[in-house]
C-alpha cells in the first residue's frame, strides 16, 4: 500500500460538500456511494469496524475539495449470527468535480498504487463518458457477472414531492421516529430487516454523529406486538432541498402488508415538511432484482442515472 491516509469524519464533511455542488449542476454524475446521505450512511455504520482498511487521498483547488477517493481495503465482516467473512479485493468509492473532470486519471493512478496486488472494482456513473473511457484506458473492464440478471449494480431513482398521498397503514401499526423510540428500537429494526448483519449498537452511535442525520428524520413502523416492522433514514441536502433514503427495510415476517409504501409515502411527507422539494432512492438495477425497485416505481419514483460495475484483476497490473 501507498499513500494510505485514513478518512476521517472532517474528510467525509468535505466529501458531501463536494456532493451537494454536484448534486446542483449535474446529479446524473454523483457516483454510487458519493452522495450526501450515502456518505454519511456508509462512514457512520462502518468507520469504528472498518476504518483501518480505508484510505483516501482528496484533491483541492483554490482551497476547494474537487475530487477524493476512498478506497476500501480487505477487512473481515462479522455478521450478527457468529458467521465471518473475509473481503480480499479493494472497491473504490470517488467523486470527481466535472470542472476539473481530468483529475479521473489522478484518482485511477492512486488507487492503483493504493491497491496494488488486489482484484480492484468501482462503480463510475453511466453518464460521465469521459470517466469510462479512462477507466478503459487504465485496463478496467465491465464486470460480467455484476451486469448478469442478479448482478448489484444500483440505479439511482427521484420525484418530485409537490403530491404525495396520504400514508395507509395497517390496523395496530404505528409510525415511529428514532428520537421518539429510542436507540435500542433503532438499532433493532435495522438488524430485523437485514438479518445477519453486521450492525451493531457502536455502528448505530456512529450513524448518529454524522453530518446531516436528524433521529426525527428516522422513522421505524411498530407492529401491534411491539415489533419493529419497518425503518428508514432520510438524509436532507439542505443546500438543494433534496432529501435521500437510505436505507429502507422491512422485517421479512412482515413483508407485502402495505408497511414500505406507508413508510415511504409517510417519510416524503415529514422530509417535505423539512424543506425538501425533491426526493431520492437507490435500488439494485438488475433484472432479477424487481422487488425494491417494484416499491419505489409505486410510489412515483423513476430512474435518474446508474452506475457500471467495473473490474481490474490482480494480475492486470
């Protein structure tokens, strides 16, 4: 490894703000897992496991954040049901200003030196040619089994919040906040939607110092028995008067009663009465993943961008 930095929660202040410029002029180029509230989400959750295997490196200009990389490196995962799982290849998560779009190639060499020896994967927009190209250039190709049927390549998705219809929930549930149900509640409805997962109580803490989380901006729905049933967070970009979820999940004892689309439509709501004019949500893009995107498409969202699964081996060089 070289020029290994660790990202610290500063750098992911800079990074949204970087987010939030592009978001303004060309939101079809924030990359996956460079927005604000993805920023926030993935470095609360994950820095006090993780955070000895990401590095970064930010380039500046005029005293302007323009361009950063993350790079994540092999870690172990431990999940909530004793399992463990090794992660040996790099993934890079970057944002490139596009004013300054040639800076791409300062971002590949880095995170080629940053990486070397490792199978290494990104995810550039679809929209941004210029990236793609030089990525190619660099000896990155289009990872085969990530665009199959079942691959995870994401497609990011918006509407507009001038109407949304009133939430219907079923009999007995009720809508929560964070603030209003507490840590613990919060912490269990994750863990009963995404089961085995590796969050945690610690990794919850760290989703709460993160710039932008609001606890009121953080439903849950509760079951008759008390049940966590459903949650999401919702991330407000002030600054452009967009909000994001992230994430959103349903218990699977629960699932195709009517609870995500209530959370949903209910969440638009409370994010409107925020401030918010405009609203976003990222799900799996592939064809053998229609559930999620099947809810959002019901609730008045459509696809905005996606991104490309991209891969270079470890013997590429």
């Amino acid at each position: 490894m070289t020029n290994f930095e660790p990202l610290t929660a500063a750098d992911v202040r800079l990074m949204q703000g970087l987010a939030q410029r592009v978001t303004a002029t060309r939101p079809d180029l924030v990359n996956s897992d460079a927005s604000f509230g993805e920023l926030a989400w993935n470095w609360g959750k994950g820095h006090a496991a993780y955070g000895a295997s990401w590095g970064r490196r930010l380039w500046f200009s005029g005293g302007e954040l323009v361009a950063w990389g993350w790079a994540h490196l092999p870690h172990q995962v431990r999940w909530n049901d004793g399992s463990v799982k090794d992660v040996t290849g790099a993934y890079l998560a970057y944002q490139v200003h596009p004013d300054h779009a040639g800076l791409v190639d300062e971002v590949i060499d880095w995170y080629d030196a940053t990486a070397a020896g490792l199978e290494r994967t990104v995810l550039p927009g679809a929209a941004d040619e210029f990236a793609l190209k030089r990525w190619a250039a660099h000896g990155y190709e289009m990872d085969a089994a990530e665009l199959g049927d079942t691959g995870s390549w994401t497609q990011l998705n918006e509407r507009d919040l001038t109407d949304v219809e009133q939430p219907v929930l079923p009999d007995g549930f009720r809508f929560r906040t964070a603030d209003e149900a507490g840590p613990e509640a919060a912490v269990q409805a994750h863990v009963n939607a995404w089961t085995p997962s590796p969050y945690t109580a610690e990794a919850y803490q760290g989703v709460r110092r993160t710039a932008g989380y609001r606890g009121d901006l953080h439903v849950l729905v509760e079951a008759p028995d008390g049940t966590m049933a459903s949650s999401t967070i919702m991330w407000l970009d002030e600054v452009n008067k967009t909000a994001e979820f992230e994430p959103v999940g349903t218990h699977p004892g629960y699932r195709r009663r009517g609870l995500g689309r209530a959370m949903l439509l209910h969440g638009m709501r409370l994010a409107r009465a925020a401030g918010a004019t405009h609203m976003t949500v990222v799900c799996l893009g592939a064809p053998g993943h229609p559930g999620a995107r099947g809810l959002y498409y019901g609730v008045g969202f459509r696809e905005l961008s996606r991104d490309v699964p991209l891969i270079k081996t470890a013997t590429a060089g």
